[in-house]
C-alpha cells in the first residue's frame, strides 16, 4: 500500500534519501537535490495549512526553527499565504 504526503508518495522520497547516501556523487547530488525540492513545496504547503488554521507567523516559525521575521519574509508572498 503507498502513503502519499500531499501528491508524493512517501516511498519516493525514501528512495531519493537512499539515493542521496550511494557510492556516486553525482547521483546523490542529483538525489538530493531532488529531495530538497519536495521538501521545500511539502514545507510550503504546511505553512499554508498552518495559516489557514490561524498559526501566527510566530508560531509556524517556532515550528521551523527560525526567526518570525525569515518565516513570514519567505513565504508572505506566496501564491498560499496572504500578505
């Protein structure tokens, strides 16, 4: 049975993970990079959900690790957030 996280499934990105730990550099790049990206759309879409919900900027920071200011100046401007 495949899990899928917001359009991928899980499986993929484990793969890519793998991936990322292999033998040719280049290919775990490549890999990683890959993986990066998911990750920052799957990130973006959680700050949506979180905004949608009413999470302050404060709090989806917190969450991030990072400063109220880095959260809201990346993602204000956001096709999901609002400005």
């Amino acid at each position: 049975m495949s899990i899928y996280l917001d359009g991928m499934e899980v499986g993929r990105l484990q793969t890519l993970v793998g991936q990322a730990g292999g033998d040719d550099p280049l290919a775990a790049l490549e890999a990683l990079a890959a993986a990066r990206r998911e990750l920052e759309r799957l990130e973006e879409v959680q700050v949506r959900r979180a905004r949608v919900a009413s999470a302050s900027w404060a709090s989806i920071a917190t969450a991030l690790g990072v400063s109220r200011q880095a959260v809201h100046q990346r993602f204000r401007l956001s096709r999901w957030c609002d400005r």
